[in-house]
C-alpha cells in the first residue's frame, strides 16, 4: 500500500471521560507508527478485560504495525492526554484472510473489499460513540480508495459491538468458525448502496445469538442478521428475507 498523507483527516468534538465531570475535547485521526506502542498497550488492556477469550480477538503487535502504514490504516481517537480508542481497516487484496471469500463475492469484487481489522475504545471513554465515528472515517478512506465492500467479524458473544455494526448499516451474511477455533458472524455492507431496512415482514424472526445451528440454517436460506433486539436469557438476532437488493441480484 502506498504512503500519502493522511494528516487532514481530523475530525474534533467532545467526550464525557469517565471519572470526569466536564466533557473533554477529543482529536480522531490516522495513528502514526511512532503511536504503534501505545495503541498495542490500550488494545491488551482491552483483551485483558473481556469476559470470554473468544469475544474479542487478541491481535500481535505485527498484526496492528501492518495496519497503520502498510496493509491498512488505524483511526485513533486522542482525549484527555491519552488513546481513547482506536479502529483499523485493512485493503487485503490477495491475502488469505480477505473476508470477501467468506460470503463468497464474486472473484472481480475481490479488489474492492475492505475489512474491519480491530476496534476498540478504553471503558473510560465508552459511550461516546466513538466506535461509530471511527467508522465512519474507515468507511470515508475506503471509498476514497475505491473499496466499497466493508467486511468484519463479530463474535456471538459481543451484542454491543454486534448492535453497533448493524445500526452502520451491516448486515450478517455468515456464520463460520474464524482464527482457529472462534464463532464469528460475518458482517458485510457494500457502501455504494443506501442502507436497507426493507425486509420481508412474514419472514422476520428472532434467533439466540448462541443458537448456533439456526444461525446457520437461516443463512443458508437467504436471510439477513440485521438488528440485535433483547431476550429472555441472551440478546436475540432478528433476521429477514430482504426485498431486492443489489446484494442479492448481483451475488445471489
Ligand atoms: C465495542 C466498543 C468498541 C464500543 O465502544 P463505544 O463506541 O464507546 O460504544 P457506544 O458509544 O456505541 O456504546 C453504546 C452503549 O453501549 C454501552 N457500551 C459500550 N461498550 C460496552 C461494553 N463493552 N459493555 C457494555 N456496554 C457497553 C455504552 O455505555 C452505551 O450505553 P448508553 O447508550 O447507555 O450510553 C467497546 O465496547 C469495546 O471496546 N469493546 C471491547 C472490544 C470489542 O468488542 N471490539 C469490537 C470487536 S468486533
């Protein structure tokens, strides 16, 4: 990947800081490899708090170097003296690991993917929605560079993140088992569309995020994940047969 500038990607505002009583001004821009460090530190100290290993995937500090200037880039989020959050998006092009071949997409759709590579935002700064702006600044570098398909992967096991990405206007098209052994719906939004809510309304239903097999079945019929809705026991994934779309007339 090339090296450009990228210093005028910045965008300002204001975050309520946990412990704090006023809002704080924050900074979002491209991290610089000489903040690898420090976005390394916040990503495994948010590894180190989760519930479950599987909830959110422990990356090397080689894995998130390629994506500040090489495969990909990061958006930092600077406030109160310190990285607030961070979110990578990765060009994958040839490599294993494009998520375009987990819908699958057709082989020409391959350069034009993007995927989500790691997000995360410090407990002290949760939210402020900041994984939502960041994304949007992902998505705005994607399309600059002509990458329109955005994929990631989500655990089962992490409703919030679940229930961000959907409301970005991605949709859960696969269940698989990703990096060894872990569940992970595969989300995916082709940014030149406008978001679609339209879904068949006899086709809606509500299936437990760990029922795995269900999942897995109303893929294979056709059906899209598309809002997280809560439940009994366990947030619930409510699916729907959408109405035609350029997903489902171009990919089947
Ligand atoms: C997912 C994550 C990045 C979202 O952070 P964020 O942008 O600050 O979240 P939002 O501002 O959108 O939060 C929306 C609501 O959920 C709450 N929330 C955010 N993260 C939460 C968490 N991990 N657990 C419980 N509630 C959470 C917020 O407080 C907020 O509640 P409110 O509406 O009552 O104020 C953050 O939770 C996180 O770092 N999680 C661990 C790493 C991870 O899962 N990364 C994504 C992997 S796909």
């Amino acid at each position: 990947m090339r090296a450009e500038a990228t210093h005028n990607w910045i965008e300002r505002g204001q975050a309520k800081v946990r412990g704090l009583s006023d809002t704080q001004p924050y900074e979002m821009r491209f991290l610089e490899e000489s903040e690898l460090d420090e976005a390394y530190e916040l990503h495994q100290f948010v590894v180190s708090g989760m519930k479950h290993p599987h909830m959110f995937r422990a990356d090397s500090k080689t894995f998130m170097a390629q994506h500040i200037e090489c495969r990909g880039r990061t958006v930092g989020t600077f406030c109160d003296g310190r990285l607030a959050g961070y979110a990578a998006i990765s060009f994958p092009d040839g490599d294993p690991d494009n998520l375009g071949r987990d819908l699958p997409l057709p082989e020409a759709e391959i350069a034009h993917v993007a995927d989500y590579d790691g997000s995360a935002v410090h407990p002290d700064f949760r939210g402020n929605r900041l994984q939502l702006k960041m994304t949007d600044m992902r998505h705005r570098y994607a399309l600059a560079h002509d990458r329109y398909h955005i994929l990631g992967t989500v655990s089962p096991l992490n409703p919030v993140s679940l229930s961000n990405f959907l409301g970005f206007g991605c949709r859960v098209k696969n269940f698989m088992i990703k990096y060894d052994d872990m569940q992970r719906f595969i989300i995916h939004r082709d940014l030149r569309d406008e978001v679609s809510t339209e879904f068949d309304p006899t086709s809606l239903v509500d299936v437990p995020l760990s029922d795995r097999q269900r999942h897995k079945f109303l893929l294979r019929q056709g059906l899209h994940g598309y809002r997280v809705v809560p439940g009994v026991d366990e947030a619930h994934l409510r699916y729907g047969r959408p109405t035609v779309s350029r997903a489902l007339s171009a990919f089947g």
